[in-house]
C-alpha cells in the first residue's frame, strides 16, 4: 500500500492523479496505523514550513519509523524541505531533521539577474549522481513553485540540482529516502517516469 499523507497541507489530489496516470493506486489518509502499515509513504506540500510542521508533529514518529525501517519514503517539494532542520521561513521550529541543513530564502540579489522570487516554472536538472528514481531520467525540464531551497550540511545526499540563481538541490537521494524539490506529478512524462522508478522501489 502507497500512502500520501494527509496532513492538512499539500495538493494530495495532484499527487494522486500523477500515480492515477500511471496506473497506480494511492490512499490519502491521516491516520497513523494506516500510515505505520503502509509499504511506501509520500510526503507532499504546498505552502508555509512552519504552518507544515505543526500539522506534521503528530506523525514525526510513524515518519521516523517507517525511513528506519527502510522502506521507501518519497517528499514533495514542501515535502522535501521540512525533512531538514530548520528553515528561514519559521525561525526556532523544528523540522522533520531527518537530514542536517537549514532551508534558506532565495537571495533578493537573484532578482538583479532577471529572476523572479518565487521560483515558478521549467527549469532542467543537472544529475549529479545516480539515484534510483533518476533512472532514466537525464537533463529533463521540471516545474517548480517555492521561494525556499535547502541547504544540506551532507552534500553528498543531493543528487540532481537546477541553476536559479543559486545553486539549488533537486533531487534529495539517501538510502530509502528521496523528495524532490519540484512537482514531478506536473512535469510531463519525466516527471511521471520519476513516480514510476519509485513505484518500482516499493
């Protein structure tokens, strides 16, 4: 069973619908049993780290569970961001910290280079290392929505980034854990092939 979990944030119809089109079935609950059963979980987001993680607090535990006991674990843009420790965005709150890092704001100087904040639209990867739900996936164009972007103190677990300005990790690859920071359900035929290598992990 693939879960996506509720947790009163995030576009879950959007998400669902990207796995609908490659013939998979999800269930959305918030329920922590559901959750602890669950053979996969996703994590998606939209919207503020802080507003996230006080929604997310009462699943901290069956997260941390299930990514020790190693089964495939898959964020989302916000998603992705609130695995890390802490953010710019919501000063003394506590991420999910399953990764060290900090997420940081898109510096105002970007916008002298003619990019607008937030970061909206098609932007290319540059794979860095392999990561199994990269595979088949090379230089593609995938669609971003965030002002926010992490800065992990492990580089080694990023293993695709875009140039925006900064150089911003897209592909968080560890193990059994993997998110993205752009919306691989919105990103055409690349983004569904992502869905499917995770599929294929489950």
């Amino acid at each position: 069973m693939i879960t996506i979990i509720d947790y009163g944030s995030g576009n879950l119809k959007s998400i669902k619908n990207g796995f609908s089109r490659i013939g998979v079935e999800t269930f959305i609950s918030g329920d922590v049993q559901e959750m602890a059963e669950s053979d996969a979980l996703i994590l998606p987001g939209v919207g503020a780290f802080g507003s996230a993680m006080e929604h997310l607090e009462k699943y901290r535990e069956v997260i941390n569970d299930h990514v020790k006991d190693g089964k495939p674990f898959l964020g989302v843009c916000l998603g992705l961001q609130v695995l890390f420790t802490e953010s710019e965005e919501s000063p003394g709150l506590r991420g999910l910290d399953i990764f060290k890092g900090k997420v940081l704001h898109f510096p105002e100087s970007i916008t002298k280079q003619g990019m607008k904040i937030p970061h909206m639209g098609w932007n290319n990867l540059k794979i860095r290392c392999e990561c199994p739900i990269l595979e088949g996936v090379g230089p593609e164009y995938m669609y971003f929505v965030h002002s926010y972007y992490v800065d992990p103190e492990d580089k080694d677990i990023v293993a695709a980034t875009v140039d925006y300005g900064v150089d911003v990790p897209a592909v968080i690859c560890q193990g059994n854990v993997f998110a993205t920071q752009f919306h691989p359900e919105k990103s055409g035929e690349a983004g569904l092939q992502i869905l499917k290598n995770f599929v294929e992990l489950v």
